[in-house]
C-alpha cells in the first residue's frame, strides 16, 4: 500500500484563508464561503491516492447529508463529531482485532496437513434405474393426452 501512497502526485499545500476571513465571508457572503469550501474539500479529495478516493468521497458525502438535515451550523458540527467519533473507534476496535490476531498467531503455529483429520469414505452412485425412467416417461406421456 505504501507504493501506492508513494505513486501518487504529493499533495499541494491548500492555501486557507485566516480564521477570520473564514468566518467574514460565511457571515457576508455565504454562497462563496460554500463554493470555497467545496472547492477545498473536492481539491484534497482530488490529490488524495486513488485507494483513499472511493473512501473519502462516501465520508463527505456523508458529512454533507448531516449538514443538509441539520438545523443548525452547531448541531450539524455536532452531529459530524459524533460520526466521527464513532469512525474512530470502529478503527480502534479493529486495530484491537488485529493486535488479539498477532497474539494469537504468534502463540498458535499454523496447523500442517497432518494436524487435518482425515476420513475415509466409500462414494456411493445413484442412478435412476431404467424401470424408474420408463415408469416417468409413461407418465409423463399419460399427462399429454
């Protein structure tokens, strides 16, 4: 995955505007802040490795769905820290897995083919006896009549 990471163009630092020019032009101005914001979010989506993409895109749009049901900028700010509080630790659970899974590795060889019970079995053919095949095709030819 690092070659990966490695391949892709580096990421360009995104020239943000100060805090308070931020906050100047969401009060003034709302629609630019928007198209600003989503200018810099779909810039570092775009600049991102391609591996990242698919995920980064189903995030934000995440995050866009929350801010378009919110009814405020505060709970929407609420609601996308709550979403990412529960990411993060769904990756922490999974990075625990993981960790348990080393341990268990490390403590447990794998199994060789010896380890593997094996059974011994006679396989049996079923075949439809003739007079069975001829009994269905009487049948069938009674049905048609």
């Amino acid at each position: 995955m690092d070659n990966e990471v490695n391949s892709q163009v580096p990421l360009q630092s995104l020239e943000l505007p100060s805090h308070e020019e931020l906050a100047h032009l969401a009060l003034n101005d709302p629609s630019s802040y928007e198209a600003l914001r989503r200018e810099l979010i779909d810039s570092f989506i775009d600049q991102a490795p391609v591996t990242y993409k698919r995920r980064l895109l189903g995030v934000q749009f995440r995050v866009d769905n929350v801010r378009l049901l919110s009814r405020s900028a505060l709970g929407s700010t609420v609601k996308v820290y709550q979403m990412m509080c529960e990411i993060l630790s769904q990756l922490n659970d999974n990075w625990q897995d993981l960790n348990h899974l080393d341990d268990y590795l490390a403590n447990n060889p794998p199994l060789s083919a010896a380890d593997y019970k094996t059974y011994d079995a006679r396989i049996l053919e079923f075949r439809p006896s003739t007079a069975n095949i001829k009994n269905q095709a009487g049948d069938s030819d009674e049905r048609l009549s």
